[in-house]
C-alpha cells in the first residue's frame, strides 16, 4: 500500500508580491481544500519538495505538518504547476481526505517481463501507463504491476486483466489496452527477381567489350 509522506508546511499570505518573495526564498506555494473546511494556504521548502516528488512521486497520501496547527492534514496531490522552462515546482493544489472514506486516485502500472517478450522475439507497445482506482486512503496501492512475460505476439493486455489488491475498485475503462505484443519485424526486403541475372548480364557485357 501506498506510504504515508509527511511534508513540512508554513501558513502564507496571499497577495502576488508574497508569492514572488515565497518562491525567490526558495519556498512553493500551496492550497489545501476540500472536505468541507476553509482552504488552507501554505508553502514548503522547494528542495525538500522537489526530493519527495522525485522519490515518491506526487501520487500517494502525504501528511502535511502545518506549522501552528496540532494536527497534521492528510491529503492527496491534485495538480503541480511547473514553471515552462525550468520545470521547477511553482504552485501545488493538495485535496484533503479522510481515512474513512473512499477516495479516487491515479495509479501507475509497473510492467514486468520484458525480457522475455524480447527473447521471443516480440515487440512491446505500451498502452495505459496509470489508471483510476477508488479505494480507502490506507488501501491505496503504490502502483499495479502486471506480469507480462506469458504474452505472445499478437496478444493484447487490458485494464480489465489487471489484478488489483482487495479493497481496490478500478475506475478506468475496462478495454483500454494496457500492452500489445506485436510480431517480430521482417527482415530486409529480398532483393527483386532478376536483379542478379541484371548484374550478370551488365558484367558479361562489360568483359565483351
């Protein structure tokens, strides 16, 4: 199941100038909502941050440590802005939820087997790379993996094939292909009748003269 990430935040100001000084003191701004309660705007340090993403991914159930705040905040990643050049994190949307009740999350499909595809002489085509699941916070898988390796060429892998843990509904449709199997490339094209026979004739002609 998916780890719980804890993420250290600090309540922030809303005005623009804030927002350009939060981000050149390294820090991103963030909002928490849903649920209910008033929304919460925070910011966290950009590198411990961008560490985390880059480790864990944006997907899973972080807990945001709020300073001033006693309890911590469970949540899930909605969006992350990115800035268009340096792909550095400029703003996070985080939606709170409650571990009681059902929530709905995207999940990545981690493909094994395909070594053995290849030895087979097989060609892979990757499909859906994530699908929706619903489930409870503490049941949310890290990813869906699928053994791949029984395939043959021409066989086709769906969403509907995946298994997925208890607890765990999938939300995605149920034909969308996951993996193709394609067959093996033909080899070069063979080289057209009589072009041998041409090639003969030209060098006999050339040893004539």
């Amino acid at each position: 199941m998916a780890e719980t990430v804890v993420l250290a935040c600090e309540k922030r100001g809303l005005k623009k100038p804030n927002l350009k000084q939060l981000r050149q003191a390294g820090r991103v701004p963030a909002v928490i909502y849903g649920k209910g309660a008033d929304n919460l705007h925070v910011s966290l340090d950009s590198r411990n941050l961008a560490a985390v993403f880059r480790v864990h991914g944006a997907r899973g159930i972080f807990s945001l440590q709020v300073a001033g705040e006693q309890q911590p905040v469970l949540a899930l990643v909605r969006e992350v802005q990115r800035h268009p050049l340096s792909g550095n994190i400029e703003h996070v949307d985080f939606l709170r939820v409650r571990m009681g009740e059902k929530i709905s999350a995207a999940v990545p499909i981690v493909i094994h087997g395909e070594e053995e595809i290849l030895r087979k002489g097989g060609i892979l085509q990757a499909g859906a790379k994530e699908v929706e699941v619903e489930c409870l916070p503490a049941d949310l898988p890290d990813a869906i993996a699928v053994d791949i390796s029984r395939l043959n060429a021409g066989d086709k892998l769906f969403v509907g094939d995946l298994q997925v843990p208890p607890g765990v509904k999938v939300l995605s449709e149920p034909e969308s292909i996951v993996v193709t199997i394609l067959h093996p490339a033909k080899g070069e094209a063979e080289a057209p009748p009589g072009a041998e026979a041409g090639e003969a004739e030209t060098s006999a002609a050339v040893e004539e003269e």
